[in-house]
C-alpha cells in the first residue's frame, strides 16, 4: 500500500459551500501559513429543463476568496460528478489556479465519449485539465502539503485529496448515518469501493473528513464534517468491521433500486472536459441526450 504523507500538524481553514440544487458541498480550504487556498469540487447552476446555466453558487465562493484576499492555487475535482456540473473554468477564469483530477480520467473519457459519441475533437487523454494526479501525488497549497490518495469504486478516476489534517473523500464515503457512494454507474465496482474506502479509513482516527454530499437521512440537519474513527465506528455500510463481502452484496443489491441523478446527462458530457460546456458544430454551447443509452 502507498505511503502517503500525513501530516496531522497542520489545520487548515475549511468553509463549506452547500448546494441545495444537487446537496453538494463544494469547499474553500485555506493554508494556514500564508493566503494561499484551493477549491475542492465547485458547483455551476443549471436549470436543465431551461438549458440555462448560471453562477450564483461559484460566485459566492470567489466572493469569499476576494474578499480574504486569498489566492487560488489549486481547482480540485475528488471526481467526474454525475450529478452536478463544475464550475472550475469559470472560477479559473475569475482567480487563476490550476484544475486537477485523478489520471483515470482518461479511462472516464473513454467511456463516455463513446456514450455520447464524440467525436474526434474530444480529446480522452486528460489535457482538459492541469494536472492529473497519480496515487500518491504531492502538491502544495501555499506552503501546506497535500496529497491525492486513488479511491477508486464509484467511478474509475475518483480521488480523496488530502490537506494537513483535512481529507476531501468526494464520493468514497457520506456521513455514518449516509453510508457509500453508488457503484453502478460504468466503470464503478463495489469491490473496488470497499477497498478504497479501507485506504481512507487507515487514515488517522482524528483526520478531519468532508464529505462531498449530504442528503440530511432520517430528517437530520445537513452535515458535511466528520472524522475517521467516527465513520470506522458508525458507517451504516462499511463501520464496524463489516465485510467485503457483505459490503458487495449490500452494495449491488441497493444500487439496482437507484433511479439515475437528475443531471446525469448534462453533468458527465460537461465535468469530462474539465467543466467546459461543449460546442456544436457553429461552436455554440450544446448538450445531447443519448436515448436509451445509459
Ligand atoms: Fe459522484
């Protein structure tokens, strides 16, 4: 297993940005030795029975940044989010930083580039992005290190990002009370799931995780904050030493009763090209929807 370089010693400043649209948390994570901050999985309006997009929800994250007159070193994406579109360009474009995402992606371009039969002009090869991660990639945010762990299960790409004693899990892991991700979209496998979310739960008890989606269960208060030992001791689907194989079969059996996300299609054809709306062929911004073929 990789060594990953945990340092608990540093305490970054996290603000959360809740999304009531699509009950996303998408986060502001600042270094707490210098003005330097990143974004982890931003959010862009769309009303898609409208074709409308907007940006109240990134704006008020770049408001925030301004405002602290922090600088943006880093756009994370924990994955490719099949139920809300990124807003990293439009941030990018408004603050700098560079966007990252996990090498896998090429593996989700691939996929869905046939599903939505791109063409030649889609790249699969990741140079949408800035900067592909690989399992245990190292990068800074001012002078705080973080790392990418690969976790794997709910898609191919997914990645936990890791920042002093902050873990961004995306969709490995929800509250205790929320339990996993699915893993019936294409290229996801709960095998695979179960065992990233090992990786994440032989982080230190005290690491601090934020969860990438909350979806208040049984009429709780949302909540996006908890910790290792908590979700070693309570996770409804992995807590308490459950197994592999129970896990599996938990998993398959529940996904098949999963209606899709209601942004499924405009959010993959969006968030595998880094966030960019695609264009048709007058190079105006389009979407398609593929029949039958999800
Ligand atoms: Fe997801």
């Amino acid at each position: 297993m990789t060594d990953y370089p945990v340092d608990l010693s540093i305490a970054p400043e996290v603000e959360a940005f809740f999304d009531e649209a699509t009950n996303t948390i998408s986060y502001v994570v600042r270094d707490p030795a210098s003005t330097s901050c990143a974004v982890v999985d931003s959010v862009m309006d769309i009303d898609y029975a409208a074709g409308r997009i907007t940006y109240g929800h990134a704006d008020a994250m770049i408001d925030f940044i301004k405002q602290r007159g922090l600088t943006l070193e880093w756009i994370i994406e924990t994955h490719v989010h099949a139920d809300h579109l990124s807003a990293a360009p439009y941030i990018q474009g408004k603050l700098g930083g560079k966007i990252g995402i996990g090498s896998k992606i090429m593996v989700v371009q691939d996929t869905f580039g046939k599903i939505f039969n791109e063409g030649t002009e889609f790249q699969r090869d990741g140079s949408q992005f800035d900067r592909l991660f690989e399992d245990g990639d190292t990068y800074h945010v001012g002078k705080m290190q973080a790392f990418a762990m690969a976790t794997p299960g709910h898609t191919p790409a997914c990645m936990v990002h890791v920042m002093g004693n902050a873990a961004f899990v995306g969709d490995t892991l929800f509250m205790p009370d929320g339990g996993s991700a699915r893993t019936d979209f294409p290229g996801g496998d709960a095998g695979e799931l179960y065992d990233s979310i090992q990786k994440v739960l032989a982080l230190p008890d005290d690491m601090r995780l934020f969860m990438c989606h909350d979806y208040g269960p049984n009429g709780r208060d949302i909540q996006w904050e908890t910790t290792v030992g908590d979700e070693k001791a309570h996770n409804i689907h992995v807590g308490g030493g459950k197994t592999k194989a129970d896990f599996v079969k938990f998993r398959t059996e529940r996904d098949a009763t999963l209606a899709m996300p209601k942004l499924i299609i405009p959010s993959l054809q969006v968030n595998m090209r880094a966030g960019e709306v695609p264009r048709d062929k007058d190079g105006n911004p389009m979407l398609k929807v593929p029949v039958n073929g999800l």
